[in-house]
C-alpha cells in the first residue's frame, strides 16, 4: 500500500471487525469505505455487503435515495507493505457490469444473472428498476489498497463515458491516501464533481507556476450556488470553521438585501471562497463552466445557506475557486495551511474566535467520531441547536458542545484561574494542547460528568457557582487517578447515566461533592478580607494558584470535619466502583 495512513485504517477495519465478528476483513474494509465516504452509518454500511461466493464481482450494493443514486463497490484489501498491482480483468469486469445494468438489453442482463448468488441477483434487479425505471443514477467504485494503471483505469471508466446518469470511480492506495486524511480531518465523504456555471463572460484564471495553485474568479447567480448546497448538502462545508449561525444580525441583512435589493447584493457581500482539488473549465452549448473536484466552501456557508432559500431572486455572487495540489504529505500540510490562513483573513463578517479555528483540528474531529459510538453528540463547530439536530439527527442521548468540554476539562487538568479568564483562553495553544492531547473519549466523559454533578449541587447559590471550578479541580485532584482505570471510569460513567437507578450507590460521591463545596465556602470566608477591603466571591475565585491554596486548607485542621468527611466518602464510592457489576 505504501502510505502513511496505512496505520489508521487498519485500526479502523479491526474496529468495524470487532463490532461485527461475523465479517471477514476484506469485507470490514467495504464496510469501512461505504460508512466513511458514502453513507456514514456502519449499520447500513455492513448491510450493504454483498461479497462472497457467486457475488460477480460485487461486494456492496448501497442505495442512496436522497441522492438518487446506486452504488456498486468492489474492494481489494491488501496488507502487505508493497501491495500487487490490481488485474485488468477486475478494473474492467465492474465497468462491464454498470453497462449491462444500464443498457436496455435484457439478454445481457439475464445472462449476469446467471448462477448468481441469490441476494446479489435481487439486488442487481433492483438496482436495475432504480435506474431503468426511475431515473436513479449508478456510481461504481473500485477500491484497493494496492495499485492500479493508469491504462486500466481509463479503460474501465470509459466503460460506461456515454451514460450521463453513471460514473466509475477507481480509488487505488494512493487515493486511499488522501481520502483517509480528509476522513480524519472530518472531511469525507467527498463532494462529488460539481459544475460551476459562470455568470457573463468574464472569468480570470492564473496559475502559480511555483506553488501550483490554479485560482478563479467570477460570479455566478445567487440561486445556482443556492441549488448546489441543496443538492450537495452539509457536506460542502466540511471544512469551514461553523456551522450554520442562523438568525444573526449579518444574515438577517443579507436576507434583506436579497429580499428588497437583489440588484445590490453582488456589491454588498463579500462573496463565496471554494477549495478544490482540481478545477477545469469547460463550455457547453456555449455557456461557460467550472467543473470542479471535491469541493470545499470554507468562506461563504452564511451566504450560501440564505440564497439556497431564494431560488427566484435575481441576486448574482462573486466566487473565487482555488484548486490546490496535495499529492504528497508536504503539499498535505501547504494545504492545511493555505486553508487555515484564507479563513482566519477571509471571514470577517461574523467574527471568528480562537475556539473557531480549532474545529476542524484532527483532535476535535476524532471526538466527533468517537463519542458517536458512545452515544454523545459533540458540536466541534458553532452552530444553532436547530442546525445540529438536522445534522445528528435525534438519536443521541447527550449533546456536548467544544466550548464546554474545553471548560470542564479545562477545570480538572489546569489551574481553574484560566477556566475563568473566559473560552478563547483555553483555545490557545498553550492551553489547548494539554486539554486536548489524545486522550480517551471516555475519560473525557469523566469531566463531562463531574461537571454535571458538581453543577447539580451549585444550582440556585451564585456563590456555589463561582467555586464550581475550584471544587472540580479538587475533585480531580482526589480521585483522578483511580478514574484513569478503564474498568472504574466506565463504571463511573455508567451510574451517572443512569443516576436515577443508582442513587444509594451515587450517595458518598454526592456527600464528598456537597462536603468540599462547603470547604470552598468556608476557605473564602477565612480569606475574603485583604488591605483593600472584603472581597467578593466572584473576584475570590479568580485568583492565579488558588487551588493550591484550597488544598492546603482542606488539609488543614481548620477543616477537619469536612475532611474527615471526604475521605470517607471518596473511599466507599471508589470501593463501590471497584466491585461494581453490570
């Protein structure tokens, strides 16, 4: 296979294989391909399998009928180092296969389905009904880990070159390469070939002949780039920094404007910024078009998302399209970077905030990912609430946005004091990199439900609510170490999920909860006079190194009763998860 990324997608196979044992790993891998770049769910990407004995040379039939397409995949999963080179025959025969299911000829199609496994000759006739009958379009993909020539590559694709409504995708090691990247940095599945149709006549293209960027500039109306997110969807913006913002002051004028002043609107806005792979430009019927390659707007989502609702205005755009090469691991990170600098200068008209800028670091996007199985949905990117339930959808027990998981687990690892010094502090990099350095999911859901509980007992007492995150590093502090466990942190997480079964067993920790809050009260009174006056809570809990200061008073005889009552509590609680069974 020969790539970088070789280490992680094994580890993503073994992991769909362990969930469902029943799978071989040629197959996991199918089923890993079909969930990161096609369906995003492995629930309809495993029963989407369709390899075996008999199988013709098809290992996944998926349906996507929102899109209107079929998609037929066939997989090779090599593991060696230096993977072979894939046969002619093989490249060609699924191109063979997508012609017969497209042609009208059905004595070629009977005679594929000859000796055919009998769930795979079902779903070729479906497939053909889809497409034959209801205009369903057909993708092919061929997907390897080893190699495949370039001759064979275009012979099987032209297979099928007369068919408008099929494609033939040939996606070797090397492709792998690059998916499996934007699959880490969340941004897969990949938008399909797009076309771009350009407004007057006026297009400037240039080509930087050292870093090979191919940029251009034009406009468009309003409503194609509308019908291209409500034809793409969500994934168009995979890498912008936000989600959609919703009523904002900045979209509500935008509305306005192409409400009232449609004429105008070209003037008003600052326009729309697309990443791509590659961009060409055709002409068609004498029209000029862009036919771009895994496109990314990563400025312009606000923009695009309200044109999208007004298909009759009469509203033009100006867009710029830059095609960046990243066919190597250094031109990887020029274009990470090159994406990283176009936005923080680009989007200026809603301000952008350092917790912005991190949403798409490969940490944050491994969070997304990892607390899905888990049942948790993590917002990495700022959004309306109304925005994340379309995008999740409502089967999530628990929602969790970026910010907040910064501010609990900021509590526990960092002095408090930068918790209180507001959300962008814990974004910079200093900070960030010791919140979020790779750490398990669930030991994040530790912090998660520290916080919960620690919050329970601050409602309603402001005072409470200033110590919170003092109480929260103490906490941390105590019993830290032993939630480190895999055993007792899943088990801590599993009571306090269900508390409402698990209240007697909850109780010590509750007590030692409400025990140091009270410590926390009483350090503040010992401590609120200085030279200057009394100060206040707010203001008291504020202060650089003041959880060392805490500690050492909970330690000190001033606070033996609560103390006393801590430690005994803390230890029937972590004897409690230590014993703890399901």
């Amino acid at each position: 296979m020969g790539f970088h990324n070789l280490d992680d997608l094994k580890k993503e196979v073994l992991e769909i294989r362990d969930r469902n044992p029943q799978l071989s790993l040629d197959n996991a891998f199918v089923a890993w391909f079909l969930r990161a770049f096609i369906t995003d769910s492995e629930e309809s990407a495993v029963a989407s399998l369709k390899g075996g004995a008999r199988d013709k040379g098809i290992d996944a039939v998926y349906v996507d009928h929102d899109s209107r397409v079929v998609f037929i995949l066939q997989g090779k999963y090599h593991q060696k180092a230096n993977p072979p080179t894939e046969k002619r025959s093989d490249v060609i025969a699924l191109g063979d296969l997508g012609r017969v299911l497209l042609s009208d000829e059905a004595k070629a199609f009977n005679a594929l389905l000859q000796n055919a496994e009998t769930t795979v000759r079902d779903e070729l006739e479906r497939a053909r009904t889809l497409i034959q009958k209801r205009g369903y379009g057909l993708n092919l993909q061929f997907v390897t880990t080893g190699k495949v020539s370039k001759t064979h590559r275009e012979e099987a694709i032209q297979r099928i070159d007369n068919w408008e409504n099929a494609s033939y995708h040939v996606f070797s090691g090397n492709d792998l390469s690059r998916l499996m990247q934007d699959y880490i940095e969340g941004a897969a599945p990949p938008v399909p070939t797009i076309m771009l149709p350009v407004y007057g006549e006026q297009l400037f293209n240039c080509f930087d002949d050292h870093t090979k960027i191919s940029s251009w500039v034009f406009s468009m109306v309003g409503s194609d780039l509308g019908n291209l997110y409500n034809s793409v969807g969500l994934r168009l913006f995979a890498r912008n920094i936000r989600g959609f913002l919703g009523n904002t002051d900045i979209n509500r004028g935008m509305e306005s404007t192409i409400k009232k002043e449609p004429e105008y609107f070209w003037y008003f806005n600052n326009g729309v910024t697309i990443v791509c792979d590659e961009a060409k430009q055709i002409t068609e019927r004498g029209h000029k078009h862009l036919r771009v390659l895994n496109a990314q707007i990563i400025n312009g989502q606000q923009t695009t998302r309200i044109l999208s609702k007004h298909k009759s205005s009469r509203a033009t755009i100006l867009v710029k399209v830059i095609a960046v090469p990243r066919d190597s691991d250094s031109a990887h990170i020029h274009y990470n970077h090159l994406i990283s600098s176009i936005v923080s200068a680009t989007n200026w008209q809603n301000a952008i905030s350092q917790s912005d800028l991190k949403s798409n670091d490969v940490e944050q996007v491994r969070l997304e990912r990892e607390l899905k199985k888990l049942g948790y949905q993590y917002l990495r990117k700022k959004q309306t609430i109304a925005e994340a339930r379309r995008s999740f959808g409502n089967r999530y027990s628990y929602m969790i946005k970026k910010e907040d998981l910064a501010k609990y687990a900021g509590a526990c690892l960092v002095d408090p004091y930068e918790v209180r010094l507001g959300i962008n502090r814990l974004f910079e990099d200093d900070i960030y990199s010791i919140i979020f350095n790779g750490r398990s999911s669930s030991e994040y859901l530790t912090f998660y439900w520290l916080h919960r509980i620690a919050a329970w007992f601050s409602q309603g007492d402001i005072r409470r609510g200033y110590a919170k995150w003092l109480v929260l590093n103490f906490m941390w502090a105590q019993i830290g170490s032993s939630l480190r466990r895999p055993a007792l942190r899943d088990n801590f997480r599993y009571i306090a999920e269900r508390s409402n079964s698990y209240d007697k067993e909850l109780k010590p920790f509750y007590k030692t909860i409400d025990a140091t809050f009270r410590s926390a009260m009483a350090f503040y009174r010992q401590n609120k006079r200085t030279p200057e006056g009394i100060m206040d809570e707010s203001s008291f809990f504020k202060h650089k190194n003041i959880h060392e200061r805490f500690e050492k008073f909970v330690n000190s005889s001033k606070n033996r009763k609560e103390r006393s009552l801590i430690t005994m509590q803390l230890k029937t609680f972590l004897k409690y998860l230590e014993t703890f069974e399901r």
